[in-house]
DNA sequence: CTGTATCCCCAGCGATACTG
DNA sequence: CAGTATCGCTGGGGATACAG
C-alpha cells in the first residue's frame, strides 16, 4: 500500500496509539492495575460504549492489551497491558510531557498577545 | 472543549505530529537541512500540493517549523525546523523505531500463520 | 516556483437502541 | 455487566484547476 518504509513505519506505530482515546485508555491502563469495562468506561466519561469496546479490540490486535474473560454471571471481563504494550510506555510518557510542555507554552503566547492588546 | 487534563495534552501532542504527512514532513526536515516547496514535494512523491502547504502551515503555526521567503522572481521558500521543534526529535526517533519493529513483528506473526496453515 | 480555491468522498466517530 | 447493530454526521484528505 505505501512503498515509502519510513512513512511505513510511522503509520504503524502512530495506528496502535493513535484513535481519540487510545492514548487515554494506554495511560490508565500502564498504571499497572488490570481495568473491568466498565471501570475504563468510569475514567474516560465521554466515551462511548461502541468506541471503547472497538479501540479495546484494536490494541487486542496489536497484542498491546490483553482481554481476559471470567465465565461468569453477571460477566467479568478484565483489559491489561502486555509485556508488549509496556514497551510504548517510554513514547507514551514522552508525548505526554510534551504535550503538557506544548499547552502550557501556547497559554503563555495567548496570556502575552492579550497583554500587547491592552497596551 | 475537553476537562480531562491528561487527555488534552495527549492531543496537544498528538495534534502536532499526526496528519497523514506530518512525521515524515518532519523527519525529511530533522535531517537539518532546509528544504524548498518542491524539494519537500520530490521526498514525498504521493503528497497533494495542497497537503503539503496546510501540513506545513499547522506546523508553522506550532512554532515546529520556520517559513523563509527569499523575496525573488521565481520565487524561494524555505522550510527548517526550529529549536522548539527539535524537541520533538526524540519522539519521532522513537515512534520511527518502535514502528519499524511492529511491522516486522507483524511480518513474522504472518509468516508463521502461513506456515502452520501448510502442515 | 509556490502556492489558493473548489468540489467531493469516505473513514472515524457519536447517538441510540437492543442483547446474552 | 459487557457488549452488538444501525444510522448519520463531520472533518481530514484527494483531485483538479487556477494564480501571483
């Protein structure tokens, strides 16, 4: 589909992070603590059921998060990281200090733009 | 627009390198080198005109890239990347490396389907 | 050479209802 | 509790033509 490898490669790995809430969901879950649905859906209060459930499958796929089913009534359904998905970990910590670095610094320009008008 | 600190800077970040050509814009362009319009354009075979301009203008409006326009018939434009948007290397670096190893992962998950489907 | 302007399409996402 | 199924919208991106 795409011949350049390098763009290739980017492709595939901003696909495993990248959707609206993948990150968000990738953050709760390297706390460590293995999440029920229905307490990801409690962290993340805007997300729908349908989009919660189809980006769960999608890190499914790529073997970054591991889906572990309790027959049992009512069901029990336990989302966790794995080795695998650990390894995102460092890159995931990082766009989330620059992103943090990035919104404090564009609230600095605003805040000095608003100072020039007043001037 | 969003309450949930965490998320927007995710997105912050996330809003700054994704684009279907945003990291390998950026990548051509962490080489060092500044690069003219249809330099950039040769690099990226598949990419419309008009990507590579709205790309290049989000990027500009980041502070990530630097716009130089050598006032001349015909005309120059030259595109670098800034200071602040060689903060961003490391993630790049990462994300490429992390990318080149999910594909050839993926590659071998495939073969070795392919291969127990044959016995 | 370095762009804009238009028009159009589709994949990602949301809302809502239903189910084992 | 943990999902599917449908339907509909929106905005990111593509194709093409025009312009300073």
């Amino acid at each position: 589909m795409q011949k350049n490898p390098v763009q290739c490669q980017f492709v595939a790995a901003l696909d495993s992070i990248v959707g609206k809430w993948k990150p968000i969901i990738l953050y709760h879950l390297l706390q460590g603590k293995p999440l029920r649905f229905n307490e990801l859906r409690r962290l993340l209060p805007d997300i729908t059921q349908r989009m919660l459930t189809l980006h769960l499958r999608e890190l499914e796929e790529d073997e970054i998060v591991k889906r572990v089913i309790y027959p049992q009534i009512p069901p029990k359904v336990e989302y966790s990281i794995t080795e695998y998905g650990r390894t995102l970990a460092p890159i995931l910590e990082s766009l989330h200090q620059w992103g943090k670095a990035h919104v404090e610094r564009k609230q600095l320009k605003k805040a000095e733009n608003e100072q020039n008008e007043t001037d």
